[in-house]
C-alpha cells in the first residue's frame, strides 16, 4: 500500500492480491470487430468517456466465460449504451479492458470476479456510475489487495485494500 498515512494492520493475511491490468479505451467498433487485444483475456471492462478533460468510468462489470466483444452484443448492454447515449450526448463512449494477473496461490474463480468486480464497483463509485448493483456496500469473507495498473485514468483509485488498515500518526 502506497505510503499515504494507511498501512495494512496484518499484511500477511491478506487473501486475495492481484493486479488488473487496464487496457487504453477501445472503441465500440474496434472492440465488436475484434480487434481489441485483451478481448478475451479480460476479466473486468468500463464503459469510459472523455468529461472535461478527464476520463470517468460510466460504468464497471465482469466477463465469466466468455469475450466482452460477446458481452456487449447482449440486449441488456446496448440498451445501456443508448441510455449512456441519451442522457450525455456530448461523450463519445469506449471501454477500458481489465485483466486480472493474480499473486502466486490466487485462483481465479467466477466468485473471485465476482467479489472483485464488487470491490471495484463500491471503491470506485461515483454520481455519474450507472451501475445499479454493489454500489452501497461490499463484504467479503476474504482480504483484499488489489491494485489497477496500466490505463487507469477513469479510475477513483489505484489501490485498494479491504481488511484491517490503520493511520499511522
């Protein structure tokens, strides 16, 4: 955890540690032509646009068992899409592919994404996140350490740790 005034109480008994590496927005069109790189290594993607210079997700979910390009082709995504489209007519929207890349002895299991993409949704939620689930609150019967790397500009955080973490004064 960076040196910000909060260290882990218990380190060594945190669970879960992994990386989710976070790919530059694709397109729509890239991503649903195939073209996207992580499109099937994926385990998380985030609906991002570009707002006032910054980028914002606008909404963050999982892929189990199969390619976002497959996932996006869904109804329940493109009406998302189009609801996206109509209430921010001035963004244009891509998305952020994240692939997990979890510690030694992590498996990756449908629950783990689960309670990840949980734990990415409640510490990354904003006004704007249209996600309707896990936005109140997370618990999980493990620790977590979990820290986005690469594009990770639409993004409310860098790190984050569910557990036991203190101030150091």
């Amino acid at each position: 955890m960076k040196n910000n005034g909060y260290l882990i109480a218990h380190p060594e008994e945190i669970r879960i540690r992994a990386n989710i590496v976070w790919s530059k927005p694709y397109s729509y069109d890239v991503l649903l032509s195939g073209h996207a790189d992580e499109d099937c290594d994926a385990n998380f993607y985030a609906i991002v646009g570009y707002v006032d210079n910054n980028w914002w997700s606008f909404y963050i979910g999982m892929v189990v068992d199969q390619c976002v390009s497959d996932r996006h082709k869904n109804a329940d995504h493109r009406d998302r899409l189009r609801e996206l489209k109509a209430n921010n007519r001035d963004v244009t929207f891509n998305l952020s592919l994240g692939v997990v890349h979890p510690k030694a002895g992590t498996n990756i299991t449908n629950a783990l994404i689960e309670n990840i993409e949980g734990l990415l949704i409640y510490a990354n939620w904003h006004e704007d996140l249209v996600n309707k689930k896990k936005i109140v609150d997370f618990t999980s019967g493990n620790t977590f350490q979990i820290i986005n790397k690469g594009f990770i500009d639409h993004l409310e955080v860098e790190e984050i740790v569910y557990g036991v973490v203190y101030k150091n004064t």
